[in-house]
C-alpha cells in the first residue's frame, strides 16, 4: 500500500501506535472513534503489506554506559550494497540511512567505551572493501529520541 492510499483512519491509528505502541486497541478505537474489530483488522493489514511495524526502541544509554557515536562514511563506486550489508550486521551498529551531502551513509554504533570505539573504526571498518573515508563524531547528550513523526 502506497502512503498516498492509507485513508486517515490508517493514519490516526499510526499516530496513536507512534506514541504507545503497547497501547491497547481498545483504547485506539476510543480515540480515533472505531471499533476494536476495525482497529485490529487495520493495524493487521498495515502490517502485512509493511507499512507499520511495531517495535521497542530502547536508548541505550540508560540500559547501561554506552558511547553512541555517529559514523559518516564514503564508499567507492559500485560498493554501496556491499557496504551497507556489511554494516547491518555488525552487532555495534544500530542504525544505518543513506544520506545525501558530505557522506554517502550514516551510521550510528554503539561501543562500550573510547577504545572499543577506536577498535571499531580501525579494525572492524578498515576491514570492509568499498569504504573509502569515515568521520567519526560522538554522541554527548542525547536530547530528544523518537521513533516516529511526532
């Protein structure tokens, strides 16, 4: 399903799971003003065709001392998925987005400390075919976290 074709109950539900995705659908159906069946049966759908995908996002730094760095990296010509496929499976790495501007990709890693930081950036990505640069810049203080478009 396109964006373009979810209606505004898709969406009022969305918005409802983007700021509790525990909340009951019970609730959900009291505040966009449908029934449970209804609400069920859509976010059932949205699912199945990959449009909504509930899930915990956890900050890591208040599961435990973490470094939460982000990682702007440059990858040779033709190397892009090689790269990328790499990246998502390496256990530090919790995000990875192509971008446009100065990197070709974003990577935010999450290391115990400054040395297994530098061990990351040295060993585990001078190890991959196809980067040619990173920028490595740490994450102090995190002020805002959310998954969603609220």
């Amino acid at each position: 399903m396109a964006a373009e074709t979810m209606d505004d109950l898709d969406r009022a539900i969305i918005t409802e799971l983007e700021e509790d995705g525990r909340r009951a659908f019970r609730e959900i159906a009291r505040n966009v003003d449908t029934s449970e069946a209804t609400v069920r049966a859509r976010v059932k759908r949205l699912q199945s065709i990959g449009a909504l995908q509930i899930v915990a996002f956890a900050d890591p730094a208040g599961l435990e001392k973490r470094q939460m760095s982000l990682i702007f990296v440059d990858i040779a010509m033709g190397s892009h998925n090689e790269v990328v496929a790499r990246l998502v499976d390496l256990p530090e790495v919790s995000y990875v987005s192509t971008v446009t501007g100065r990197a070709d990709l974003c990577v935010e890693v999450a290391t115990r400390d400054n040395d297994h930081l530098r061990e990351f950036l040295v060993t585990t990505l001078g190890s991959i075919d196809g980067i040619v640069r990173t920028e490595c810049t740490s994450i102090l203080k995190v002020h805002k976290l959310r998954y969603g478009s609220h």
